[in-house]
C-alpha cells in the first residue's frame, strides 16, 4: 500500500496536529488549574481523562481545520480563475 501525499494533505496534517496539541495543553492546563488530587491515583486519573478529552476535541478541530483549507483553496481557484478570465477579456 503506498501513502500518497500533497500539499493539501500535509496542510491538513501539520495543521491538525499543531491544533490537536496545543488543545490537549489548554484541556490538561484547565484541568490542572481547577483541580487538587491528593492521590497517586488521581493524578494519573486526571492525566488519562486530560489526554483522552485532548484528543476527542483534536477529532473535531481536524474536520474544522479540513473543512476551512477545503474553503480556502476553493476560494483561491475561483480567483485565481475569475483573474484568468477577466485578463483575456
């Protein structure tokens, strides 16, 4: 099975990415702010919880984040396709 990669596919990767993590440290920085855990067992429970609700939030942002390169690369055809036109008019 080959990957096949494209400029539109890494766009999409590096920016999910960057987007998952940085929402995974704002979950787990709230949860660190507005909790006290006394024992081992809930610091390692509230890591776990942190990481998964990171990473549910990191599912959602990626269709966002797709869906607006998706938008923005279809607005720059249809200008870049409009000045086509218009310049041989």
């Amino acid at each position: 099975m080959k990957l096949r990669f494209n400029k539109t596919t890494i766009a999409k990767r590096v920016v999910s990415t960057v987007v998952g993590v940085g929402t995974t440290l704002i979950i787990n920085g709230i949860i660190e702010n507005n909790t006290d855990p006394e024992k081992a067992t809930d610091k390692v429970a509230l890591k776990a919880s942190g990481f998964v609700l990171g990473a549910m939030v990191a599912d959602m942002t990626k269709e966002y984040t797709d869906a607006k390169i998706d938008d923005m690369i279809d607005g720059y055809k249809g200008l870049t396709q409009e000045l086509k036109e218009n310049k041989e008019n």
